[in-house]
C-alpha cells in the first residue's frame, strides 16, 4: 500500500484554491522546469534536496509533478518517508496539466 495518492490537475486546482499553501514540487530536469510549470512550483532534485526538506512544511500538502505521472510515484514515496504528512503525485503529470482557463 503507497502512502501518497494520486491526484487530477482538477482536483490539484481545486485543492490550491481550498488552500493558498499546497506545495508543489516539479522532479523534470531543469531546461524542462525553465520552458513552463505549474505556477508556485519549486523544482526539487538531487542538487537542492536537502536545502528543500529543511525549508518545507512537513504539514501542508505536497504535490510531486514530473513528467507523465509515472517518476512522482515515487518520488511522492519517498518524500512521504521523509515526513511528509499528506503527499500526491499528479497524474499524468506535467503534461496533464491545464493550460486553457
């Protein structure tokens, strides 16, 4: 049993309007994450992990984006190992995500 769950960009936007401080983490590579991401999103690798999880709120909602939905299975795993209290992983990832409003 996973210890995250998954979440739609619907309901993503919905849960950042119920609450102004969801945190989004983006795990692309960083050329990826500089062309465009989720507004708010910081992105997380390797190189400012550590800095991150002693910056973040291990309470509030996080949300992992990666490309296709697939890598944040397990990166949203991980960092709930780490602490995190409620954490998803958004499906179908970055490319998932609603442009159009």
């Amino acid at each position: 049993m996973s210890n995250y769950q998954i979440i739609s960009a619907a309901a993503l936007k919905q849960l950042q309007q119920q609450q102004a401080e969801v945190q989004i983490v983006d795990i692309r590579d960083i050329a990826s994450y500089e062309k465009g991401h989720i507004p708010g999103a910081v992105r997380l690798g390797n190189d400012n992990l550590a800095e991150f999880m002693t910056q973040a709120d291990m309470e509030k909602p996080l949300v992992v984006v990666c490309y296709h939905g697939i890598s944040s299975q397990s990166a949203a795993e991980y960092l709930h190992q780490q602490g995190f209290d409620e954490v998803y992983s958004l499906e179908g990832g970055f490319a998932a995500w609603p442009w159009y409003d």
